[in-house]
C-alpha cells in the first residue's frame, strides 16, 4: 500500500452548443478568420448592455437534471476581474456564490468492474476568454476573439478521485453526457470540452488535504493521465525532501511530458467578485425545469442496463455500445432490422464494423455502411445455417478476445515501425489510428477493438 494518498479535483469545461454567444448575437460556429466573431458586446464597449442567451440557460438545466443536481430557483451572474490580452472586457462574466447547479453527482466504473460515485459542487454558467496565438507569429503574440463570449458551463467536481486513472474515466464519463444530452459537441481538438485538474497528494490516513496544484487546460484523455501522474510524483518528490507545495497554477507541456509553474494561485478574493450590474438575477421556475426534464433522453447508464436486459449482453458490451449516443442508435437500428441474434450483432458492431471505423479514424456517423445493410448481412447468415458460431468459424470471422494473443500483436507492430513509435511518443497522437489499423491488419481485422485500443494505448505510453 502506497504512504501516500493522492486527492484529485476536475474542473471540466463544456462549450455548449448554442448558434450564438451567451451574452450577444455572434455566431459560435468554429474556423471562422481571426476576428470576424466578435461583437461590440462581446469586446465590451462602453455603453452597449448583455443579453443573457436563454438556450445557455436550458442546456444548463438540462445538465444538473441529467447528474441528478439542485437546480436554483435563483442564481446570479457575477463579474470576475482579471487581466489577460485575450479578454477584452477586463473581466469575465461567471457565476459565483449563486451557481444554477449545485450537489449532483455521476457514477463510473473503476478498472476492477467496481462503481464509484463521485459528487459534483456546482455546474455554473460563464463566459469564453478569446484566445492567444502563437504559431507562425514570431516574438508576438496575435489575439483571436472570436471565441470571446462563448457560453460554457463549468463543472467541478468534488475531491473525490484518487488516481489518474480515475480521473480519465470521470471525464469521459462526462464526455459522453453532454454529447447524450446534445449540450455539447465535445470536440476536445476545437476546445470544445477540456479540462482544469486540480492535484494534491498527503499522507495515507490523513485527513486534512495537501498543498494543491491547478493544472490548466487539458484537452485530451491522455495528457489528464499523463499530467496528473507527473504533478502527483513532483508533489510527492518535493514532501520528502522535506520541501513544501507551493499552491500554484501549472501548465501541461506534452513534448516534455511535464508540468511547469505558470503563475500563483489566484483566490476568490482576488477576482473580486461582484454580481453584474448589467444582469438581473436569473430565475428558474418550475415551469421551466419540467419541460427541460420532458427533453431528457435515455442516458447512458439506463441505456446500458436496458441493452443487457432487453438484448441479454454483458455489461461490458453493453458499456462499449452506449459510450457514444451514435453508435448506440446504429446497433438498435441493425437489431430492429435484424432481431434473430443481438448478441451476433453487437458483435458484429463491435468487431468488423469499428476495426473499419478505427482504420478510418471516422465515427460511426461518417461510416460507407448503413445499419440496414449491416442487418442484411446479418440475416443472410442466419439464412444459411442455424448455426451462426459455425458460419463465423468457417469464414475465418471468429473475433480475437485473447488479451495474450492481442498484446503479441502490438508489440511486433510497434517493433516494425519504431520511427512511429518515436513520433507519436513525442505528442504526435493522430498516429494511435495508424497503429491501430496496422494491428487489425496483422490480426486479419478480427482483434476485439475495444481490448485492442486499451491494450494498445497502455504500450503506447510505456
């Protein structure tokens, strides 16, 4: 057992998927040219007022109805003062002491098939910051203020996890959510969902928490991993040299696969926060919250239980297929079409069809091969044989589910291609799809694909 304990806080950041800014008429579209985005409210200039975006406020409610959280009759929009080049206004619209969310919680699946139930503070409305560049600008720095104005809603967790592991799977758990409930795209490349971490470590048994360090804008799954596991061994590194833990903000650099000390940690007191003199409290009624809830769809724990008791999955197959709302539909889909077996077709779903996907590196949306056609496969099989394990057998379909047979795989793949393996342990993470199109390759397309990308990706990171 470790001597020390580490204590882990997530701060996760979603877009949400509003046409137009949370306090104007911009547009939020992505790609748009430097600048073309913003709006005199948004740059905030004298005299012109903000207009609070009702379908911010909606996505908002949907959220704390979908974590099973508080939803606050009243809530305040306040303003918080600091200065950065990217945000104009010279504060930044949130909400503090009156958050329109509050005591929810969300419920993951731990490595050992173990559940844990980790409790979520607030979820609060807020504001983007716009954004500084860097890349082809040498000595400057260029501002972007197109996504000034953006509406997010921010969700913090509790202190809850205690492991980086635990961590990721908190955030993808929450991932899934907000794209379930249509708040949000969730595209972690665009910024569109990511994440502050906020780590401390402290002696096993103790009660009282450590020193913490505030990771900041994590934009993808493995740099949380990475990030938490490097600041947990600093910290833990510093403690027993008999140094302390300097409270502070941090940045992640993934070429160095470090953290380094980006400014002191702000308190609260040093925002000043004061509510908006612009914004009127926001009131919530019951009204509203009840035809928010008539707009919940079934989540990804319901859809889950449903598919292993309606389609007797396990419910490990029945995790895979819900851990995106798409490629539940198309399995639903391929099994209306197609009813004889459900178990044949999640296999199908989750063998051949996501080995093609994966080359691709498409989702299931984008995929060349409608459900329908999927089932008729399906339903040919099972016309030429009541047997459908002996057709699979005699076609050479029989999916890999051998972990020791999988991992062999892997390692003569990344044997043959080490200037790969270099790249993409550099930061080069576009180059996982080739690696895991050169495995199904070497494994005739049959590895099992889920246990292929977590095989893969633990070698990836050794």
């Amino acid at each position: 057992m470790s001597e020390w304990e580490t204590v882990i806080g997530l701060e996760i950041h979603a877009q949400l998927a509003t046409c137009s800014k949370i306090f104007s008429g911009s547009a939020t579209a992505y790609g748009a040219p430097p600048n073309t985005q913003a709006d005199l409210v948004d740059l905030g200039y004298p005299g012109v007022l903000p207009v609070l975006n009702g379908q911010a406020v909606r996505m908002a409610v949907k959220l704390g109805l979908a974590i099973g959280a508080r939803i606050a009759e009243l809530s305040v929009l306040a303003r918080k003062n600091y200065f950065y080049p990217d945000l104009p206004k010279g504060y930044q619209i949130s909400q503090y002491e009156l958050p329109i969310v509050s005591q929810g919680s969300l419920e993951i699946v731990l490595e050992d098939g173990q559940r844990k139930r980790i409790g979520i503070t607030r979820a609060h409305l807020e504001e983007d910051a716009g954004k500084s560049l860097h890349e082809g600008l040498p000595g400057m720095t260029g501002i972007d203020l197109n996504r000034a104005g953006t509406p997010l809603v921010e969700i913090v967790s509790e202190p809850d996890l205690r492991s980086a592991k635990e961590a990721v799977a908190y955030m993808k758990k929450m991932h899934t959510l907000v794209r379930y409930l249509e708040i949000s795209d969730g595209n972690m490349q665009e910024g569109s969902f990511r994440c502050d971490a906020n780590v401390s470590v402290r002696r096993a048994g103790a009660q009282k928490f450590g020193t913490r360090a505030e990771i900041k804008n994590l934009n993808s799954f493995r740099f949380v991993e990475r990030a938490i596991n490097f600041e947990v061994a600093r910290q833990i590194e510093l403690l027993e040299s008999g140094r302390p833990v300097v409270q502070e903000t941090r940045l992640y650099d993934p070429d160095k696969g470090e953290t380094r000390p980006m400014r002191s940690k702000e308190e609260a007191n040093d925002y000043r926060y004061f509510p908006d003199p612009d914004l009127l409290p926001l009131k919530v009624d019951a009204a509203l919250i009840e035809s928010v809830r008539a707009t919940l769809p079934e989540l990804p724990d319901q859809k889950a239980a449903r598919f292993c008791s309606e389609y007797g999955l396990s419910p490990y197959d029945a995790g895979v297929l819900t851990a995106s709302r798409e490629l539940a539909d198309y399995y639903e889909e391929v099994v209306r079409a197609a009813p004889a077996d459900p178990k044949l077709a999640a296999n199908w779903v989750m063998g051949e069809l996501a080995a093609a996907l994966n080359k691709e590196g498409i989702e299931v949306s984008a995929g060349r091969l409608p459900a329908a056609r999927l089932a008729e496969l399906l339903k040919l099989m099972w016309s030429q044989s009541t047997d459908a394990d002996a057709v699979i057998e005699s076609k050479g379909l029989r999916q890999i589910t051998d972990s020791a047979a999988i991992l062999r795989a892997i390692e003569d793949v990344m044997a043959k291609n080490p200037s790969q393996l270099a790249e993409y342990r550099a930061g080069k993470d576009k180059l996982f799809g080739f690696f895991v199109g050169q495995v199904m390759k070497a494994t005739g397309g049959k590895a099992n694909p889920a246990q292929l990308n977590e095989l893969l990706r633990n070698k990836l990171c050794g």
